[in-house]
C-alpha cells in the first residue's frame, strides 16, 4: 500500500490513524521519505500529525533536524505536540536545555507535561537547568504543581526560593497550590523551612482545620524536616565516637 492510498483511507475513514501507522512500521524505509515532504508540505493538520507521529514511531532519525525546525514553524497545536512527541522517541539523548526550556513553557499545556516527564526520567539534565527560569513565567495552575512537585530535580538557590515561596504563600488562593507550596518549602531543606512552615501555620491555623490537602501538606512538611535534621545530628555522632554501644543505638 503506497502512502497516497493510507492517506486516502485516513480521510475516508476506512482506516484509522492507529492502524495506519501500524501498516507505516511494518515497512519504515518504504514510507518515511514521503512522510518527512509531507510534513513540510501537507495543508491538511491531521495528515501533519499523522507523519510526525509515524517518524516517531519507525524512530527515524534523519528526520530529527527537519521535526525540530517544523516544531517553530507549526501553527496547529496537535501536530506540535505530537513533533515533541516524535522527538523524544527519536533522540532523547540529542536534546539541549534550550529545547526542554523552550518546551516547559509551551502555551499549550500537554507538551510542558510531555516535556517535565521526560525531563524527570532523564538525569542527564537533573540539576542543570534552573527552577526559577521556568517557574515564574508559568500561568497554568497545574503546569505550577506538577513543577513544584519536581523540584529537587532542578538547580535553584534555597534562600532566593525560600523567600519567593513564602510570599506566594500568602498569596495564593488555589488550595492545591499552596499545599504544594509547603512541600517545596520543605523539600528546599532550608535551615529557615521549619521555622517558616510553623510561623505560617500560627498564623493561618483556621486555614489548616479547614483543608485536609493543607493539614496533611504541613504534617508531611515537618514530618520530612524533623526526621532530616534528626538524622544529620545523629550520623555526626555516630562518625563522632567509636564507643560501640552508641554506634548501635
């Protein structure tokens, strides 16, 4: 079946786009010369999507450079979001900071998704790119938790972000933000987080008896905080003496 013919059978329904590619991976080499022209050339958004789907899919990799320049020229946001797709499949391992920044802060909320959970499940990049680069330009509530539930895997300055979130913290009015924004504050680690958890907490108990997502964002908060602290003052010890029965206890 030549490419004209699956396209056809797309637009006619006699075939869906699953299958479709299906038929596409039986025979990569086959099809994936017309796929990347019509990429660049189709009018129709559906049969874009559906070759930057299937260069993903057969994995093509001559295909990266051109998928990559379409992604800025695209003006559909499925197709966008499925060039992004593509790309990860292709070469995860070729991606720059530029490319994952660029996609953190897409208008289109499923490719930042796309792109932090791929940037979650590779390390390469933990620790190199910067929270605050990214954070303070989102708008999207949920683009902001699942960022902040991910924030030991950025590069950030604790007392910069420990004084942003406090202030946000009065603030915000989005319940499930501010519980996640006690769990960043605790997960900075910061000498200051306990104490400014428990200043909040004084000062909001109200707040607290009302919303189980706000209690049980401060239990886990402190919780984290005591047992860390606990545990460093402990390990110093431990390395401290030599007295047996305390290396035990």
């Amino acid at each position: 079946m030549n490419i004209e013919k699956i396209i056809g059978d797309l637009f006619s329904k006699k075939l869906n786009i699953y299958d479709a590619i299906v038929k596409i991976k039986k025979s990569p080499n086959k099809y994936k010369t017309q796929l990347r022209k019509l990429l660049v050339i189709h009018k129709h958004p559906y049969i874009r999507l559906f070759c930057a789907w299937s260069l993903g899919e057969i994995e093509d990799t001559e295909s990266f450079d051109l998928l990559t320049k379409q992604y800025y020229i695209e003006k559909d946001d499925n197709v966008r979001t499925n060039i992004v797709r593509a790309l990860f499949l292709i070469k995860p391992y070729k991606f720059s900071q530029k490319n994952l920044k660029t996609f953190f802060l897409e208008r289109y909320y499923p490719i930042p998704i796309m792109d932090l959970k791929f940037f979650i499940f590779n390390k390469n990049f933990h620790n190199k790119i910067n929270f605050l680069s990214i954070y303070t330009k989102l708008n999207d509530s949920f683009e902001k938790i699942e960022l902040l539930r991910h924030i030991k895997l950025f590069k950030f300055k604790r007392k910069k972000l420990l004084t942003l979130f406090k202030k946000e913290l009065e603030e915000e009015k989005n319940i499930l933000i501010k519980s996640e924004l006690i769990l960043a504050i605790a997960n900075l680690n910061d000498p200051n987080s306990l104490s400014t958890l428990i200043s909040y907490y004084d000062m909001y108990k109200k707040d607290f008896t009302n919303s189980i997502f706000l209690a049980y964002a401060f239990v886990s908060g402190v919780n984290f905080l005591c047992q860390t602290k606990a545990y460093n003052i402990l390990y110093s010890l431990y390395i401290n003496y030599n007295e047996i029965l305390l290396r035990g206890r």
